[in-house]
C-alpha cells in the first residue's frame, strides 16, 4: 500500500498542531521508523545523526552531507 504525500503532510501538520498547544517549541525525532511514518523517507541509520526536527511553522533535518541528495527527492515531493 503506498501511502500518499498527503497523508505525509497530515501527520507532520497533527504534530505542528500539537506543539502549538503545549508547552514545547520542537519535537526532534530520530528514530528511523517515526521519520519513515512521517516522511516516507528511508534510510540506515548506522553511526552517523540523523534528525528529523518539527516546528509550530517549520519541518527540517539535519543529515550527513552524504544523504543531500536522498533528502532532496523528498523535499521535491513534499512541496
């Protein structure tokens, strides 16, 4: 079953929500299975940090340099 980019979108905007009504600024997530339910995005986390960050206005990572270019297929379907 493929899950639509919308879905996506729903889940990280219920978190958005959440964090605007209590009393924290940011949710870091960075376990690979909760970034794959929020994002679709996969990836092998060996050593090396992998952070998904949501905001009240705003979603971002923070990844190795070497996994740009994966991140940016994402990014490309999000919008």
């Amino acid at each position: 079953m493929k899950i639509s980019t919308s879905e996506y979108k729903q889940r990280i905007q219920l978190i958005q929500e959440k964090i605007k009504t209590s009393v924290i600024d940011s949710l870091i997530i960075s376990e690979e299975e909760d970034i794959y339910y929020l994002t679709g995005l996969t990836y092998k986390s060996l050593e090396r940090l992998f952070l998904l960050i949501i905001k009240e206005n705003n979603v971002s990572f923070i990844v190795p340099k070497m996994e740009l270019a994966h991140l940016k297929k994402l990014t490309m379907s999000m919008k």
